[in-house]
C-alpha cells in the first residue's frame, strides 16, 4: 500500500494593520479584504502584512469606506507611493 506525503509545508498569516491594531484576515484580493470575525472599521489607510513560512510582505492599503459589522469583507484601494 502507498503512502501520500506532501512534501511542503507552508504557514501562511494574514492581518490588517489599522489604527495600532493586528486585525486577522481570512482572505485578501487584490480590491477587497476579508475579516475573520466582523467588526467596524472607519475609512482611512492601513497595511496588510501577510507572511508566508516566516517571509513577510507589507501592503499599504486605503479603506476608501471602512467596514460596518456584521459584514466582514470591505473594498480596499492600493495607496500611491509619494514622488520625493
């Protein structure tokens, strides 16, 4: 009898850096977030911070309308880097 074995292993997290806090998120694309549990969250600008295997990549993101509980995914727009 064969066994199946995968032979990776991936601990991937994702969170959404707004206002000071760690919000964890259950899903990202590329105009829309998902939070793992719903709560509100005004407009403004934030940062998702996703890590895979201990690789870390930062996003900064608009919330052009927030988020009103009991919904949990929100639009998000990419933020612009600033011309020095």
């Amino acid at each position: 009898m064969a066994s199946s074995r995968t032979s990776y292993s991936v601990h991937v997290t994702l969170d959404l850096i707004f206002q000071g806090q760690r919000i964890p998120l259950a899903q990202v694309a590329h105009n829309f977030a998902i939070l793992q549990e719903p709560m509100d969250l005004p407009s403004g600008e934030g940062e998702i911070v996703m890590s895979i295997d201990g690789s870390v990549t930062r996003i900064p993101i608009s919330l052009p309308v927030g988020c009103q509980a009991p919904t949990k995914r929100f639009p998000i727009g990419s933020i612009e880097p600033s011309s020095a």
